[in-house]
C-alpha cells in the first residue's frame, strides 16, 4: 500500500517537479505523472487530491493535452496551476482567452477568501506569474477567491466540485507563502495528514522490498557515490545478507576512494562485498587510446564484461539493485514542453537490458537530497552523503589523451589536494564539482636553481543544480593560491597549475 498524497499531473512546465518538491518538504508524499495518465494508474498512487501543473499549451488550441475527463468525475479535491486552472476554466464552460500582456514576474496578490486554500495568509501578498492566458469569464459554479491588478481570477474555486484554480506559480520560491497555500490545500482541502518523513519512507521500502524479493537474492553495482551506496544500504536492510555488493576497481578511481568503500560497507555495513581488482584490464585496454568517446565505450563495455563475471560466479541471482533517481524516471515520462531535457550520460549504462535480471529500484521516487537525507537516516558516512558527482569513466577523461599507470599516480595526488583544501575553504558542499585535470602538454619552469620541464595541471571547479548548465566557480585567490602552492610542491611531476574560466556551455564540465 503506498503512502496517501498527491498525485500532480504534468502538462510540461518547467516548475512541476518543484511542485513536488514542495509539497514533501511539508511531510506529505506527492508523485509526478503525465498529463495523460489512466484514472487507473491515478488511482495505484492513492491520491487524496489531485495537482494539473503549469504548462506552455494555450487551451484553446485543437492539439491542447487534457487530461483523461474521469479525473473529474474522482471526488478527489482538484487544484489547477496556471494552464491547470485554464483547463479547469475551460472544461466546465468558462473562456480562456490571450492577454493583450503577458503578466510575467511578481505580481500583488489580493485574497478575498480566506475559508481553506488561502486560510492563515495575509490578504496581500506577492506572487509569481507566468502566462500569456488569462481567465475572461468563470464558469458555473465557481468564484474568484482572490485577485491581481491584471487578473480578476487570478484564483478561484468551486467548493461543491471541489475544485480550486490559481493562475499564479505557489511552487516557485518568489511567491510569499506559497508552500503554505499548497500545504492548505493538502491539509485542510483533501484532509492528508502530514507524517511522510524518511523514518517512515525507510520503513515502508524495506516491507516493499522483502515483498518483492523475498528470499531470492539481489546484486548491486556500487560506484562509491552517494545513489549507489544508499540504495545497497536500503536493500540490505530488507533482504540482508542475501544482497551482495560488487565493486570494480578499475585503477581510475580518486585517492583512497576503493579503501572508503571497502571500510564503509565492509567494516561498518557488514554488507557482503566483492572488490574486483580490475586495473590492469582496463590499462591495457585504454592503451593507446586518446578518443574520449573511444574510452567512455571501452570502460563501460569493461565495466559491464566484468560485473556479468563476477554476477555469473553467484548462484541464483534474480535482482539488480539500481540508485536510479526521480528527474531521471519523469524526464522519460514528461511531455515534450519546456522542461524536456537531453540526456547523454548514463552511470551504469546498459546493465539491466543485458543481464536479464529484474531491478529493484528503491530511490526512484526520491530527488537527490531526499537521497542525502535519507543516506544520513540510514547512517552513511557525511564522506559518501556529500560526495560530489564523478564520472562512471573516472579519471579516465580527466588525463587527455592517452591514460598511464604514472600520470594517474600524478592526477590522483593533485586532485586530492584541490579536494581537500576545497573541503577545509568550506566551499565543498557549495560546489557542484572541484577537480583537478592532467594537461598533456610540458611547460618550463624554474624551481631553486633548475630549470624544469614538466606537465600542467588544471582546476576545475563549478556551480550548477543539476550539471546540464553550470558557471565557474569564483574560487577565492588565497584558496587558488594554496592549490598551486601545494601541487607544484608536493606532487611530482607538475610545475605549472592554472584555473579553468569556462562555463557550460560553451564548455562542458569535464574536459573530455
Ligand atoms: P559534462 O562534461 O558533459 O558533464 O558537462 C556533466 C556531468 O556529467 C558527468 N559526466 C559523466 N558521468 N559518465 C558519467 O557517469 C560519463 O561518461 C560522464 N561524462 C561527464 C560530469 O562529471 C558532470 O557531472
């Protein structure tokens, strides 16, 4: 049985996973769906009220999504935002016409009901507004219950039908209050009572999980990031010892990385864990090559290669764990609005399709601090919970060109360093990656009486939500300057450090 909450349908803003957001940061569990869903799929989520998000669409356009009529016909309490409330408006008779302006950014919100969707909030507030639509006559039945200059309507309600609609976005962190008037309608309207908290997130996925699995036994791929490593924390708490954890080890990982992962789960966890010493297989099969796409497919073809071994030496395996999150479950689902991302990176790619193993998905609900609160929950390490991204290809891409047993050696020590004196400036958390790049190029220096002639490594750090847009970091010069200090004096190998200005686009993250 799933937990009672929201279900909120997608008609494709760019805002709607926000609205999820939202809603669960009150406690109350809340799920994305298409516009389109089947009542029957609304209804395996046990809704007790139903969110139609924003979209780009205009109503009155023939090809408009709609969604499935019988969500009317629920009893559940509605709430349409912005396109929703120009849905609601037009289904049940009302016009919906283009506004001589769009009314965009903040606008002054004045309530004139303060009964249930609106109860607690003052009678101004400002809100945040982004649409070329508007409401030009109600239809039956329904009244406005607050205001703006522009907007007549700019919310409304039909309390027999129970029915609410607000032209403005309650989601987005400009409009005052906003989380409040969706919680009120969460609360007060469809009567949920907020007790979704990860203690009880925890504790129904375990009885999913034993249900699922039972007595069979699972495998997972463990990376040493945050997903991976919560998800096999998770699962091992339901099925326990019949899980067991493979980690590769292909020589392109950071400093002291396999040592965390065999101590974390090992030592802590005691989860049952392979460590598969696969270094010089992927060296040698790297050699020679300076291609980035060339050796993104030979380390996941390798990497796939040997988690099948090993999977195969397990008798009886019949799952696949995987740390599979929210965004990338709704990206595959969402209409083609706004919000439709491009994605071209994928950790374990492939995996599943292969083995012909069932996935046991655990965080597919959750958005990646939920994870992190949930790693905390489960007792994880602040190490493992707070970890930036890296690439599945690791180090790999981050020595351009042709990838050696001596130029690891040299890019492991100087990303250490830029990692820890990122860590020590507080800014570690801040960033959405720091790193260190091994140039493939010589320079000259001069150090004491010598001339040298050596490589040149390159500081990445940037700032971004989600890793598809980012800036560069503004990096304070005394930590820039500890950096290079440290680099050129205790790493071998290095006589040059500079700071790479690039933001995405034009560049990308990593270098390769
Ligand atoms: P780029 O370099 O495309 O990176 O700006 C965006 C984000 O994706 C990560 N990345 C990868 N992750 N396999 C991965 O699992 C890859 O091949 C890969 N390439 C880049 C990168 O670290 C950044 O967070």
């Amino acid at each position: 049985m799933k937990h009672q909450g929201i279900v909120i349908l997608d008609f494709g803003s760019q805002y709607t996973q926000l609205i999820a957001r939202r809603i669960r940061e009150s406690n109350i569990y809340s799920e994305i769906l298409p516009f389109n869903a089947s009542i029957e799929e609304i209804m395996n989520h046990n809704p007790k009220g139903i969110i139609f998000s924003g979209g780009p669409a205009s109503v009155y356009e023939p090809d408009a999504p709609r969604p499935n009529p019988e969500v009317f016909e629920l009893g559940l309490p509605i709430l349409g935002i912005c396109y929703g409330l120009q849905l609601i408006t037009d289904y049940f008779g009302g016009k919906v016409i283009k506004a001589e302006r769009h009314e965009y950014g903040r606008a002054e919100l004045e309530i004139l009901n303060h009964e249930d969707l609106f109860k607690d909030i003052p009678n101004n507030i400002h809100v945040w507004m982004s649409h070329g639509d508007r409401v030009l006559e109600l239809p039956d039945g329904f009244e406005p219950i607050a205001r703006t200059y522009n907007a007549p309507f700019a919310a409304i309600r039909n309390k027999e039908n129970k029915i609410w609609g607000v032209q403005f976005h309650p989601e987005v962190s400009h409009t005052y209050l906003g989380k409040e008037i969706l919680k009120n309608f969460a609360i007060n309207i469809c009567g949920i009572v907020p007790d979704w908290t990860m203690g009880n997130f925890i504790h129904e996925k375990i009885e999913e999980i034993k249900q699922q699995v039972g007595y069979k036994k699972a495998i997972c791929a463990l990376s040493g990031g945050v997903d991976s490593s919560v998800a096999a924390v998770l699962v091992h708490k339901a099925i326990g010892d019949n899980l067991t954890c493979i980690f590769v080890d292909n020589g392109l990982l950071r400093k002291g990385e396999r040592e965390q992962v065999e101590k974390t789960f090992r030592d802590n966890f005691h989860i049952p864990l392979i460590v598969v010493d696969a270094k010089d297989r992927f060296l040698n099969a790297l050699k020679g090559v300076t291609d980035p796409e060339k050796k993104r497919k030979i380390i996941g073809n390798l990497f796939i290669e040997i988690f099948e071994e090993e999977a195969k030496k397990l008798p009886d395996v019949e799952f696949l764990v995987q740390g599979t999150l929210y965004p990338d479950v709704i990206e595959s689902v969402s209409v083609k609005g706004p919000s439709a991302v491009i994605k071209t990176h994928h950790n374990v790619g492939g995996l599943p399709e292969k083995m012909n193993l069932k996935l046991i998905e655990p965080l597919r609900e959750l958005f990646k601090d939920e994870v992190r609160k949930l790693g905390k929950e489960l007792g994880l390490p602040d190490e493992i919970v707070y970890r930036q991204p890296f690439p599945g290809p690791g180090l790999a891409i981050r020595i351009i060109g042709e990838v050696n047993e001596k130029d690891l050696e040299i890019l492991r020590e100087a990303d250490a360093i830029v990692v820890e004196e990122v860590k020590k400036a507080g800014l570690y958390r801040d960033l959405w990656q720091s790193f260190a790049v091994l140039l493939p190029i010589k320079t000259v220096g001069v150090m004491g009486d010598y001339r040298t002639y050596e490589k040149v490594i390159a500081i990445r750090a940037v700032e971004s939500s989600d890793g598809m847009t980012a800036d560069w970091a503004r990096l304070p010069y005394e930590l820039l300057d500890k950096i290079m200090r440290r680099i050129i004096n205790e790493v071998e190998g290095v006589n040059r450090v500079v700071f790479d200005i690039t933001s995405k686009p034009p560049g990308t993250i990593e270098w390769e």
